[in-house]
C-alpha cells in the first residue's frame, strides 16, 4: 500500500507571535517552528498501517520554505520512506486550495492508495487541505478519523461525530482521510532512524499554481468580551487572593 | 446578495448551529435560501417556514436518506449550480468540515471556514492557536463559509413566513463511495462532570503526568471533579470521560478553575457557560483570560501547591 502523509511546518504554541510591520502576518523571523501537532498522530497512523500490512511505502509531503525540510527529516526519522518537498518562497500561506492544487500536481504519476491528513493546522486552522487534496484526485474522503481498520482490501474508518458519538464509514479506495488527535501514541525517532533519515531522499518540487482566492487584510489582536481581574503579582500574594475569591466571592466551601 | 445556507439536522431535531447560521446569514442581507437535504427534510422544512427568509428547497433522495458526504457534496454542487449563491453558510460542526471542503474543491470556490464576525465581504477567523484574528478577504464571487459556534445567536433569528419547494437531484449510485453504519455512544463514563458544581481543568501547562496529583488535591480540598483538555487525555493521562469541550462534556459548575489550559475554540465551547472561571496560566496573553473572570498569571506549579497548603491550614 502506498500512502502519503500531508504535514505542515507550523508556528509552535510557545512562540512569540510580534505583528509583522505590513499587518498582515507575524513577523515569522522571531517565530519557533515545529511539526503541526496532529500531523504527527497521521504519520504514526500511516507507519501502523504499513507495518500492520506488512509492505508498502509512506512519503511525506509538505509545502513551504526550505524550513519545512526540517520536519520532512523528523517524519523520515520516524521511519517514513521518502519525502516530497513543495517549495514556496516561505509567505504564509492562508489558500488551502492553492495549497491543494500545488500538492496535487507534485503527486503526479504517484497515485497513492491513501492520503492522511492531520485534522487542522494550528497556525491557520482551515481544517481542509487534506479533503481538497482528496476531492480534487477524485479520491472518497473521510475526516476526523479516531480508529482505522484499513488492510489491502478494505479501508474502514471510526470517525468522531459530535458530543461523544461515533460512527464507522466504509470507503472506497483509493481514500483521503484526516486524523483526529488521540487515534494513537506517536512514536519516538530511535537513534538509528535519525542516522537513517539523512540518506532518504527528498524530492523538491517548485510551485505550479499560483492563482490566490482568498488572503490576509489585516491581523489584530482579539478584543476583551468579559471584565476580568488580573492577578499578576509574587506568588504569596496570588495564593492570598485566590483563596479570598474562593471563600467569599464563589463560597466553595 | 444571494444567499444559501445549508441546513443540519438528526432525528428530526434542527442543529442550534443551523439556526445560528440563518441569523448570521440574516444580519448579512439580502435573498436566504435554506437548503434541507434527507428523509426528514419535510419536517424541519416547516420549522423552517417561520423564519424571515425566502424559500427553503428540499432535497429528498433515496440514495441520500441521512448524511454521507459524497451525496451531499452531488447534491449541494447542483443546488449551487441552479440557484447561484453569492455566498453558501453553515455553522462550523463537525459535518460542515467532512463536506464544505469537497464542494470547494469541486466548484473552485474558496472555503472560509471558523468565521467569529464579519463586515462587509470580510471574514474574521481566529489563527495562532486563538491568539490572534485574521481578516480574510477573497477575490473569488462565490464563496463557502461556517460561522464559530455562538458567533451569532439563535434568539437573534427573524420571525417571519416563508414557503418551501422540493428540487429533483440527478443522482447515482456510483456517485455513492463510503457507506456509514449507524452512529453510536461509547459506554457511559465513571464521572458526571455536567452536573458537577466546581470543576478543577488540567491542561497540557500541567506539562507531566505524574503533576496532575497537584489537581486531584486541590479537587479533594475545595471538593470538586477534575476534568482535562483533550491533549491530556489523547497522552493518556486521564480518561476521556473528563474531557471538557466540543468532543467531549459541556459543563457549567459554580466554579471552573483551569490549570495550564489555553483556551482553544473547542475547548472554550465546553466550558464558558460555567458561573465563574479562575484561569492560572503563566501566558498573560493565553485566550482563557479572555472569558475568565479571574486570571491569574503564573506558573500553576509554583502557585498550586502553595494554595492548597493555604488552603488546608486555615
Ligand atoms: C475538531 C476538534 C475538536 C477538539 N475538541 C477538543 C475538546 O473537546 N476539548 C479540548 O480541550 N480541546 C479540543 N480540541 C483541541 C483544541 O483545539 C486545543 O488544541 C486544546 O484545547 C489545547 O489544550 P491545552 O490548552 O491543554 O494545551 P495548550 O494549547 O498546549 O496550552 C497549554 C497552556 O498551558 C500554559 N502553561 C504551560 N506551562 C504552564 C505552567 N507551568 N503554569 C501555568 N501555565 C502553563 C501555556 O501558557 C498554555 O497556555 C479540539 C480540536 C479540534 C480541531
Ligand atoms: N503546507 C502544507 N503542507 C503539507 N500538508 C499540509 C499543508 N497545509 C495543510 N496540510 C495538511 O492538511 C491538514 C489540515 O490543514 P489545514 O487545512 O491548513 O487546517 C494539516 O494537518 C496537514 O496534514
């Protein structure tokens, strides 16, 4: 079985996000970078899948800077086969259909029998790319996927509905599913799959559609809804604090 | 402005997020139609009847009784194609995110996803973990968007009179490429955190598991339950029944006191009708401070311990 992991390089949650100067990003040379966290539960998903099979391929592919050949590396670390690298001259991207489109023409010829997606960036937050990607190869999709039961005949997904139901849905292959956190524990890379990793390939491949539907007017920082009180001060004195809040003003006990 | 706003629904029952969805499409103006696809169209259509907009069309299929996505991205594709909306509307659940993304890629239209506010053919969704919003313009004229959940309120929703009609589809089976067993409940869970009157949240700040004894003592001391953000319990660390958020419990106890939690879109809508919120967070600008009544910042390991020493002496 051939399968293809989408991961993102994105803006790690720790990060300093400054406003960049034209308003209309941040200013990404303070940021951190780190995989998209849910990317991370669908290249274990695609390794479990493979091993559980016993043949096949995973490659991973992501679109950016030459950064995201960073995380390209983890994911080969991990065990993944090979990699497709999409490069862009690193503005951030917020057109997940160019961003698809630019994916599919690089997964030209490859035709894979399966496509994970993570479910949501956390930098943008489209939730989409990976069903685009499967919409416009003519591929079935699934999203929030939570268990698979996927062999080489059969591909069963467990999706996630909402409020604490559930729902198995039997696709067609080939198949696009995104993966919902939680769907596994991602593995470690071993020392011997770092060493591994630096003599798999990575394909670089330029961009080929250009055309944006929809971009960023202005980035702002989200305004208060509630009056808040701010307890900002030495640690004593917040504990004093919380402690009155919890007896007269809650009365918790 | 012409409008369509796809509607959702199970058992019968109109999804609050659909309503929501007509009142946000009300407050942008002009033509709303509503679109009902399934074997209980006929019935929500006349719930439907007694809102201010201009038709529902019904879609009632054999191959499409209940939600699948591949019938209803053939099905939306052909209403679109007929009645050429401006601009196609859902709220932002869980099954506007299986479909709006295959008629988006089907029709070439750009799909705006999450959106809180917007003003005049801007579209403001929250990026960076909820840190920051972005106005998003789009040069295309058509375009698919989903409203935040509470982003625009049911009670909001004009009262009015409106009429429906049903509309033929061309569909077939082939078209048909998963099949959905019936949706079920995992079993019941060890804690009832919805009727719980205070509830102290761990989040990822709780950084490891052997720390969340620290909120199991201050639960045991002020009496409450402990609940979790979902990537405590996707690591493992509690059991999902103690989720709090839109895959998990909706809550809303005397007391919510989180610990290291961020305060993402889906965790917020778990937990923000609770009385009061006391946030510890060592980010003065985690989003939980926005609807916390009480934001303490700081690093909840060094503050914990010491409140429930406090707490115990006196
Ligand atoms: C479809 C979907 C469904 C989802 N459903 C849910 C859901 O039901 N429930 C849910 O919770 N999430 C859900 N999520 C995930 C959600 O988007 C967030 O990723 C999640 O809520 C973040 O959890 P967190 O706040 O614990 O972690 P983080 O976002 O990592 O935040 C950790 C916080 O702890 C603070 N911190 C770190 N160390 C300390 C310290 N020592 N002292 C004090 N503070 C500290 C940090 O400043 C940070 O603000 C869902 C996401 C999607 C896309
Ligand atoms: N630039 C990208 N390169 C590779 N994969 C991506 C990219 N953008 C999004 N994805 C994938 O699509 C998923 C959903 O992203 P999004 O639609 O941006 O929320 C992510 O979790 C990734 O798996």
């Amino acid at each position: 079985m051939k399968i293809a992991v989408l991961v993102k390089q994105v803006v790690g949650s720790e990060s300093s996000l400054d406003i960049s100067p034209d308003n209309k990003w941040i200013d990404e040379s303070n940021a951190t970078f780190v995989m998209n966290p849910p990317d991370s539960y669908a290249i274990e998903e695609a390794m479990n899948i493979k091993e559980k099979i016993g043949e096949g391929e995973v490659v991973i592919v992501s679109m950016g800077a030459d950064s995201v050949q960073k995380v390209i590396r983890e994911a080969l670390s991990k065990g993944a086969d090979r990699g497709i690298h999409v490069q862009t001259d690193g503005t951030a991207f917020i057109d997940p259909l160019n961003t698809a489109k630019n994916i599919v023409s690089a997964l030209d010829g490859e035709n894979f029998d399966l496509i994970l997606s993570g479910l949501q960036s956390d930098d943008t937050g489209m939730g989409q790319t990976g069903v685009l990607v499967g919409e416009l190869l003519n591929m079935s999709t699934a999203t929030l996927a939570i268990e698979t039961d996927i062999d080489s005949e059969h591909i069963r997904v467990k999706r996630e509905l909402e409020s604490g139901w559930f729902q198995w849905v039997r696709l067609e292959s080939p198949a696009s599913i995104s993966i919902q956190s939680g769907i596994n524990q991602p593995r470690y890379p071993s020392l011997k799959g770092i060493m591994g990793a630096k003599k798999k390939e990575i394909k670089v491949v330029p961009l080929s559609f250009h055309e944006t539907k929809q971009q960023v007017e202005k980035i702002s920082i989200p305004q208060k809804s509630k009056e808040t009180e701010i307890i900002n001060t030495d640690i004593d004195s917040s504990v004093k604090r919380i402690v009155e809040i919890l007896k007269s003003e809650v009365k918790v006990f | 402005m012409k409008s369509l706003v796809i509607i959702e629904h199970k058992n019968g029952v109109l999804h609050r997020m659909s309503r929501e969805a007509i009142s946000g499409a009300q407050k942008i103006g002009g033509d709303i139609t509503a679109l009902v696809i399934g074997e209980n169209a006929e019935s929500i259509s006349s719930e439907l009847s007694n809102f201010k907009i201009e038709k529902t069309i019904i879609v009632n299929h054999e191959l499409v009784p209940y939600y699948n996505v591949d019938g209803y991205k053939e099905i939306i594709k052909q209403v679109v194609n007929t009645i050429s909306p401006d601009i196609i509307i859902t709220g932002h659940t869980y099954q506007a995110r299986d479909f709006m993304p295959r008629i988006s890629a089907a029709l070439d239209i750009p799909f705006i996803p999450d959106i809180v506010e917007l003003e005049d053919s801007i579209y403001i969704k929250q990026v960076l973990n909820s840190k920051l919003n972005a106005s998003i313009s789009s040069s295309s004229d058509r375009v698919l968007i989903s409203f935040q959940s509470a982003s625009f309120s049911e009670e909001d929703v004009i009262k009015g009179s409106s009429s429906s009609e049903s509309f033929d589809v061309d569909l077939d089976s082939s078209s048909i490429k998963s099949k959905s067993d019936d949706p079920f409940q995992e079993s019941a869970s060890e804690v009832d955190l919805e009727s719980a009157e205070l509830i102290v949240s761990v989040g990822r700040g709780i950084e490891k598991e052997e720390n969340k004894s620290i909120a199991f003592e201050l639960a045991e001391v002020i009496g409450a339950e402990v609940s979790a953000s979902r990537p405590v319990v996707d690591a493992g660390w509690l059991p999902s029944s103690r989720q709090v958020g839109s895959s998990g419990s909706t809550v809303s106890p005397k007391l919510y006191l989180s610990l290291g939690v961020s305060g993402a879109i889906q965790h917020v809508v778990g937990m923000k009708g609770s009385k009061n919120i006391l946030a510890i967070n060592k980010d003065s600008d985690a989003p939980i401070f926005e609807i916390a009544d009480y934001a303490v910042v700081g690093d909840l390991l060094e503050i914990v311990p010491k409140l429930i020493a406090t707490l115990k002496d006196s």
